[in-house]
C-alpha cells in the first residue's frame, strides 16, 4: 500500500520496494550493509512479510526515514522505526509513523499500534511523540536465573491456588487487577478484555498448567502468567496482578512464590517479566526475589482506528 503525499510535499510512504529493503534495512538499523543482509535473511526465516517494511522518500530521491511493522496476537503491532538524526528527520520519522497507523486501520487486524525506544535516549522518543502516540511508561526489564529450587509456598486458611478458569472468568479477573494499578495504568484502556486475554494466551509457548489464580474465601483474587520462550532459554512473568480488595495484605508475595515455584518445573533457564518503573511495590517484590535489571526501554502506544 502506498500512502500519497500530501500537496506539495515531495515525499511518501510505502512498503519499500525490492530494490530499497537492503537500503531500507540499513536505515532502520542505523548500520550498513552485512547487518542490513543478516537481519532481512533473520526476517525471512521468521516468515517477514515484505508489506511489513515500510521507507519514506522523495519521488526521486534517497530514503529518509523506514520503519517495520510486527502485529502480533490480541490484536496489537508493534512499530520500529530506524534513528533520527536532527529534526528534519523526526519530522519524516513521525509521517512514517502516521502513514504506517493508517496502514493498520485499513488492514483492520490491528486495534492498539506500540513502539519501543531506549530509556537512556530521550530523543528516540521524539518521532512517537510527534506522531501522537501516549507516553506510557518507562518499563525495566528484570531477570534472575531459573536454576534455583525455590519451596512451594503454603497458604494459609482460606487462601488457595488454582488454575485459571474459563475466559470470561479470566476476563473479569484481569479487568478486576486493572483497578488503579500502578503498572502501566493507562495501557488497559487502549484495548478490550479479549484482546488482552488473547495477547497473553497466543504470547509464547502457552501452557494452562503454568498460570495461577490465587483465590481467598472463595474469590478470585489475582493472577500470575507464565508463558515459556524456549526459543530464549527462558520463562516469562507475562503478568501478576491483584485486584484492589486483596492489596497490601501479603498477597503478591505468595503468589509470586507459586509463580518461581511453577517456573522452576520447566527447563528454561531465565525468569523475565517487565514492571513499569512507577510501581515500586511491584519493583521491591521482584528485587526481594532476585530479580535484575537488565535493560530499560520506554514504552509508547496509540489506538488504531479501524478504516475497513
């Protein structure tokens, strides 16, 4: 699909052609040709669409900007756009950005479009925040190693794991933990209960056995998602939440225990989640359990609207 210029603008977007990928490739990595070659042969063994790498240029002139698109389950995409040097080029960055949203508006496969930068570099942000997407969260990424042989925890009176129900039961308890959360609070709003549900089933290797619901009294009360990666060597924490009524009472922390537990059955040898940085409850818990920062990025999202 190709997005035409606007009047007297002598650019446009499109997917790039046969002849423009490596120089595309080369663009959005910020590097030159062996890369370039490497990560097109990586995207085509993945199953890369060619529609999904998007350049912006003059008519008749060198790319200025290109950008990759990943939809993935639960109907999101995320959009990767190469380095911006000075604002002339935010400026393309962000049109590309623009063009690729309406590119998934009329696919009509994709509700929430995301992008992911370095938190250490500030102005990789420019181009989505001139492209209108919200400012989500800065999000640290944590580790600790899978080869531990934690205790299973023992609850007391009342209190039970068990595994996850239906989907609509699931449904209701995700939406339950969304309740003021501090982690990522504005994110729940840009998506339905089934697409975020869906996005967490469909995300890496989904076993029922390896999600938990902590239940008090007969209530749900929260979840943990396991989701394993052994493509990664590892096992992800996709999710654990409370609802508002079972918080501060020591909650997080059994589940979180059942969770390690569960995680120490499968041969993966890294646990990895992601916490908004603003959730120090959340943060002390996962340190307190052996977690470490391992890289930080900052997250932005806009909602995709439909134009099918």
């Amino acid at each position: 699909m190709r997005v035409a210029p606007e009047m007297h603008d002598p650019f446009l977007s499109a997917e790039a052609a046969p002849s423009q990928r490596m120089a595309a490739a080369e663009r959005l990595l910020g590097r030159r040709y062996g890369d370039a070659a490497w990560f097109l042969k990586r995207l085509q063994d993945e199953g890369w669409r060619p529609q999904d790498l998007w350049c912006r240029a003059a008519v008749t002139g060198p790319l200025v900007a290109a950008g990759l698109i990943s939809e993935h389950p639960g109907r999101t995409a995320t959009l990767t756009i190469g380095p911006s040097h000075d604002q002339a080029q935010v400026r393309h960055a962000a049109q590309l950005l623009r063009d690729m949203v309406a590119e998934l508006g009329r696919r009509g496969t994709v509700a929430l479009a995301q992008g992911m930068t370095a938190a250490e570099d500030p102005a990789a942000g420019a181009p989505f925040l001139e492209a209108g997407f919200a400012d989500l969260a800065v999000l640290e990424c944590m580790e600790r190693n899978n080869r531990r042989n934690p205790a299973r925890p023992t609850p007391s009176a009342g209190v039970e794991f068990v595994q996850a129900g239906d989907d609509a039961s699931m449904r209701a308890l995700l939406r339950a933990t969304y309740e003021e959360t501090l982690d990522c609070p504005g994110l729940a709003e840009l998506r339905s209960d089934a697409d975020i549900l869906e996005g967490h089933q469909r995300g890496g290797n989904y076993e029922p056995a390896l999600w938990t619901v902590l239940r008090v009294e007969g209530r749900d009360a929260g979840a943990a998602l396991l989701n394993r990666s052994p493509a990664n060597d590892s096992i992800e924490l996709t999710y654990l939440g409370l609802a508002k009524w079972a918080r501060g009472k020591g909650l997080g922390s059994l589940l979180m225990e059942e969770a390690l537990w569960k995680a120490a059955q499968v041969p993966e040898r890294v646990v990895a989640l992601a916490v908004d940085d603003r959730n120090q409850p959340a943060h002390r818990l996962y340190r307190r359990c052996g977690f470490r920062t391992v890289a930080r990025r900052r997250a932005f999202a806009i909602r995709v609207q439909s134009s099918t």
